[in-house]
C-alpha cells in the first residue's frame, strides 16, 4: 500500500491561518478520498509558515470495482412484435457497450422497463489524486484570500511550488499553470536552494537536512525545551509558555532556536502586567520571572526574556539578541513615560474626554454609556439589596471603569485597557474594591480566561457585557454564521459564566436589566423602537443558548435542562434555575422519580393554555377525581400553602420536600387518567377537571415543565 504526498509551498503565511489550514487540508483529502472510495490508513498534516503539507499513508492503490444499474426505455417500446430490438433498445445497449439480449428486464412503479447492470471498473489512484487535489486545494478556504497574477484561484498568500509524490513516483497535477513536481525548498536563510525530495517515507527528514522542521508538534517541543533551557541560566521561568503566544511562535518559524535577552532592571518599577503586554503582544518575547524561592523582594519578573528566533547560527545570534534588546527597551521606555505623564491628571478628571470618544454609530459615546453603566448599577444594587459598601463600591468603579481609554498609555497599548485604569485609581486613592473592579470588570478577556475573582468586579462585568448586548442587537449586530466582529458569543458566555459560577448567590433578574439599558438607549435609537425590541428579544433567545450549553456542560441531562428552562423566564432567576434542576435530577434518580415524572407528564400533556383554573368541588362525582382532590388537599395544599396562596419554594430544601409531597399523589393522578375520561364530551365536566389538573399542574410547574421529561420515562 502506498503513501501519498502533497505540499504546497508558499510565501509566508500568517500564523493564525497555518493550523486552521492543516486541518482543512486533512479534512478536505480525508472527505474526498472517501468519496472516491479510495480506502487508505490516516492522514497526518505538516505544516510551517511557507508550506502545508499532508501524507497519506497506506493508500490502496487502485479503487474496488463497482457495480450499478441504469434504467432505460419501456419494454414495450423496446421490442416489435417478433420480439426484434428496435433503436431504443439498441441505442441503450449500444450505449453501455452491451447486446440487447444482455439486458435485464425490472417492473418499476406498475411499468417493465429494460435494466443494464454494469460493472465499473476502479481507476488507479494516481488517476484520482491526479482529480481530487486541486479540487482540494481550491476548496481551503481562509480569512483575507487574495490573488495574485492573472490568476483565478484565491488562497491566503501565493502558491509558489506544489511537490505530489504517490511512494516514489510523481503524481502530475497542474494548478493555474503551476505544475508539480518533486522539488521542494529548504530554510529561507539557512539552505535558499532547491531540494528534491525522495519519497513521502523520507520527506520530514529531507526537510531537516535543509533546516526545516516541518513537523509543528515537534518544533514545539524545540521551542519549549530551549525556551525553559534559556530561562534557567538565570535562575527563572517562562511566562506565556502554554497558550495563544507559544502557538504563533510555532507558526511564525521553521528551524527555531531561543535567545535570551536581558533589559534594564530600572523597568522593573513599571506593573509586571504592562511589561509582560509589551513583549508578548508587540515583541512575541516570552518574559521570565523568578522561579520559586529565589530571590528576594515582591517583584516576580527578572529583567530578562527569551525570544525565539529562525535562525540557530552564532554569529547570528549576536545580532539578534541586541536588535530584540533595542526595540524592546524602546516600547518599555515609551510605556514608562506614558505611565508616569498620564498620572498627573487624576482618572475622575478625564470624564469630559470620554464625550469625544464613541462607543459605537447609533449607541452614542462613551460618557453616555458610561452614565448608563452608573443608572443600571444602581438599579441592579437595590433590586439585589445590596450591603453599603459593595453598592457604593460598584457604582464607583463603574463611573471610572472607562476612563482609561483617553489616556496615552491605553492609546499606545490598548491591550491594557481596565488594567490602566486600576493602576491611576489605586495610585488616586480609590477603595481597594474600585480598583479591582476596574481591571477586572473586562474579564474573561479572552476564550480561556478566568471571570472575575471579587463580587464587584462580577457585577460591573455583568452590567458593561450587557450594556454591549443590548445596544449591538437593538442594532442588529447579531451574530451570523462564523461572523463576530464584536465577539457577542465571547461576551454573552462570559456573562453566563460569571452568573452562574461567580455570582451564584445574587438573583440578577437579566430580563429586567435589560429591559432597563434598553429604556435608557431608546433615545438613541430609531422613532418607534420596534426593530430594537426584536433585538433585544433575540438577544434573550442568544443568552438562553449560552445558558442551555453551560448546563449540559455540567453534566446536567439535556430533557432535565430543556424542562427547567421552559418553566417561566429562564433569565430572571439563575440561582434559583440551578437549584431547581438539581433538586429534579435528585429526585429523578430517587426510587420511584420516575413515577412522578410520569404523572407531571400526564397533568401537563392534557392541559391547554385555555384550560379552566376554577374548580367546582360540587362537581366532582367520579371516586377516582374525588380520590385525588382530597388527596391533593390534605398532602400538598394544608402542607405547603400557609394562608391559603401558593408559595413557590426559595431553596432546594423546598424544592425536594415540594416534589415529595407531588409523589403522594402521583398513583392518585395515574388512577385518574385510567378510570376517568379527562376530555369529556360533557364541556361543563371536561372544564373542571381540567381545573383540578390545573393546580396540580402548578406546582409541577413551580419546579419544572414535566412534559419535556417524557423522553426519561421507560
């Protein structure tokens, strides 16, 4: 069984795009071999910034012969009277290079029509790369495609060299009159020159010996190993070494090799978060901080950093190690001055710049928005009830949380944006809490990000996220497909995150905050307000999806997830949403749960939403329905209801002695259904005992809507 290789060289490609390209490319061949039944063992993608390449191993060599049948005329249009073929049965036998006495005969739809069964022989595989790979390579897609020449073809950077070896033999292919061949190019610096490349077997280490390692996971490895080699010479360790840095260091080189530099240690007065930013998102430099136990003093990061280069020659190293130094102490000198200049003016006296800088069209400035976060925040400590010192605490922090953003630093580094801010508040003599709301209130800040770790900086994110959500969709900035310009999703499950893991004791109603922020940007929003109300009603739907995975996250089952989300507005009460569907799946796993799933989902089944409410207990004549009425009254009405209203229940203690005493009369309820028929032709005896099932339906509903839980029952 052969192996297959294809690579496709270009110019330098950017680092983001090589790995989602990888997988397109293993995807891509792997569909389209299947199609072409053309069976084969794996496939492994190789990849730098000037090629991707695939090698496909244990290819069969040539596709299984197939068989197929084809219609073809009536036969009673096919034959004349002596039974001689006429043209149409003929022509079609002709056609498929058969006699017509080879033909079979096949009754379809009432109708005898002739049936030729052919067999089709498979062709070479080299025949059907020689089809199948430029489809491919035509097929990977990728953000900002460009052209080149007066070529057709789009891809991310143009294509320079295509190598397509089947074992040793080249596979011919021909791409916007680029044809294939066998030679591939080495290290740009290190070996310019051609290489021809033996087999498939032997490509990753003809590769090497032109100073490409064209594996990424081994060049991470490279890069991990020298990295952390680099930082031990002084006594330190790596920062960055696991994440988004690590991975486009590993796309952005082919033969890597770590330089270690070193920076004035007068920097190290500046926050460890604004030199950290300057080399890891302008520099790509990995900062090194002490390792555990050495050294004295409060300050983590050495003044040094390793920064990888594409290049492993000595002489060369010299250079780059003091080109990295000078740009480096460049950025931290400009960082430093913009940190102390900005500080001479207070944060709280930077409010009236925030009115030249807008949020977004249509959604006015930022002061604006900044008011709104205050007025929102406001409204959100009295509806929670919260102490003194956390409402005073958020409203502050969210009258400064903007602030920064008309500061040079934040001009310079907007990366910092929020961390700015919590520095000049700390350096201004703001509460301990403002200042760590204001860093932390952009949190998560990214996929893998963490929420907030403090109450306030929690409330502040959750009012600003919102605030971005209801303006966007009131908009009509939704989401669509794969398009996100405003990470909304990043923002919305950022919000359930910190709602249902750092806020878990606040009822924070969100469909009425955004009821709110929607009110306060009406008069910024269109006359009439319709398309902005449907918004706002998508972004409900948009938070529940959020919502919905985060639970089945959990591990919560999905028909307990859907019955808890369906009962009332899943927005208003995330606290309480959690505690019902732990107290259902407990007592679903209980012995005999189900029983009382089952007669939730008949009470609930039944109902309409015009069911009658008002029970004539005169009425009630059938034993079975008089069964279950006393029943419910003396188990669930007298030992739950106080005064005589009902009382949903506020915790899971509640919740599960609630559930218990609904089981008493679960048999009551299944008694009912056996020996009574519900729907009535009678409207008057219908009506009422619909109304009986009525209040037991309620307090199935307090808790969950026991109809989506039908799926559960055996």
């Amino acid at each position: 069984m052969p192996d297959y290789l294809l690579e496709i060289g270009t110019e330098e490609l950017p680092a983001d795009h090589v790995p989602e390209a990888q997988e397109r490319l293993r995807a891509l061949i792997s569909q389209a071999l299947a199609a072409a039944n053309l069976a084969f063992d794996k496939i492994v993608c190789l990849g730098t910034p000037r090629r991707l390449a695939c090698i496909v191993s244990g290819l069969s060599v040539v596709q299984p012969n197939t068989t197929k049948r084809v219609k073809g005329p009536p036969v009673k249009s096919s034959f004349d009277e002596q039974g001689k073929p006429l043209p149409a049965a003929a022509g079609f036998a002709q056609k498929h290079q058969l006699t017509p006495e080879r033909l079979d005969r096949e009754e379809i739809g009432g109708v005898t029509y002739l049936v030729a069964n052919l067999t089709v022989e498979g062709k070479p595989a080299e025949m059907v790369l020689k089809e199948l790979v430029p489809r491919v390579i035509d097929e990977i897609a990728g953000d900002r495609l460009m052209r080149w020449g007066s070529h057709d073809l789009k891809f991310s950077r143009p294509i320079r060299w295509l190598v397509s070896l089947l074992d040793s033999q080249e596979v011919s292919l021909s791409i916007e009159g680029l044809s294939s061949g066998r030679e591939t190019f080495g290290h740009r610096i290190l070996a310019p020159g051609k290489l021809t490349v033996g087999s498939p077997a032997t490509y990753v280490e003809d590769l090497r010996k032109v100073y490409v390692l064209v594996d990424p996971v081994e060049r991470r490895q490279v890069i991990e190993r020298e990295v952390l080699s680099a930082a031990d010479k002084v006594s330190g360790k790596p920062r960055q070494l696991k994440g988004a840095l690590l991975e486009e260091v590993v796309n952005i080189t082919e033969w890597p090799s770590a330089v270690l530099g070193e920076f004035a240690s007068d920097y190290l007065d500046l926050p460890d978060t604004l030199i950290e930013t300057v080399m890891v998102h302008h520099q790509r430099y990995f900062p090194v901080e002490r390792q555990q136990g050495s050294g004295k003093g409060t300050k983590k990061l050495l003044p040094y950093f390793v920064s990888v280069a594409n290049n492993d020659r000595p002489q060369a190293m010299t250079t780059i190690k003091r080109g990295n130094e000078r740009v480096l102490k460049a950025r931290l000198a400009d960082g430093r001055f913009f940190y102390f200049d900005d500080q001479r003016v207070k944060l709280s006296a930077r409010l009236a710049a925030l009115s030249q800088l807008t949020f977004h069209e249509g959604l006015g400035s930022y002061q604006e928005k900044q008011e709104r976060l205050v007025v929102a925040a406001r409204a959100l400590a009295e509806a929670l009830g919260l102490e003194a010192r956390l409402a005073v605490c958020l409203e502050r922090a969210l009258e400064l949380c903007k602030l920064d953003l008309v500061t040079n630093l934040v001009r310079e580094l907007p990366e910092l944006q929020g961390y700015v801010g919590s520095w000049y508040a700390y350096a201004d003599g703001e509460p301990p809490d403002v200042v760590a709301a204001i860093a932390s209130h952009y949190a998560p800040r990214f996929t893998d990000d963490d929420i907030p770790a403090d109450t306030v900086g929690c409330l502040a994110s959750v009012v600003d996220k919102l605030d971005n959500l209801v303006g966007l969709f009131a908009l009509g900035k939704r989401p669509s497909g794969s398009s996100d310009p405003y990470v909304l999703r990043r923002q919305a499950q950022g919000l359930i995150d910190i709602l249902i893991d750092g806020l878990s004791q606040y009822r924070v109603n969100l469909t009425a905050l955004m009821g709110q922020l929607l009110s306060l940007l009406e008069p910024k929003l269109k006359p009439g307000g319709e398309p902005a109300k449907k918004g706002v009603r998508e972004l409900g739907e948009f938070l529940v999806q959020r919502l919905r995975a985060k639970l089945l996250e959990r591990g919560f089952g999905r028909e307990l997830v859907e019955s808890v989300l369906n009962a009332g507005d899943p927005l208003s009460n995330l606290p309480d949403l959690l505690v019902r569907l732990e107290s259902l799946q407990e007592m679903v796993r209980s012995a005999g749960g189900l029983d009382l799933v089952r007669a939730g989902v008949r009470v609930g089944n039944i109902l309409t939403a015009d069911s009658p409410t008002q029970l004539d207990e005169e009425l009630l004549k059938e034993e079975a329905e008089i069964a279950l009425w006393e029943a419910f009254k003396r188990d669930v009405l007298s030992a739950w209801e106080d005064d005589g209203s009902f009382r949903p229940p506020a915790s899971k203690e509640e919740y599960l002695r609630l559930l218990c005493l609904l089981s008493k009369v679960g048999p009551l309820v299944d008694q009912l259904f056996d020996r009574v028929m519900i729907n009535d032709p009678d409207p008057v005896k219908r009506g009422n005992r619909h109304a009986l099932l009525s209040k037991l339906d309620r307090y199935f509903r307090s808790v969950a809507d026991f109809p989506r839980l039908q799926p559960l029952l055996p």
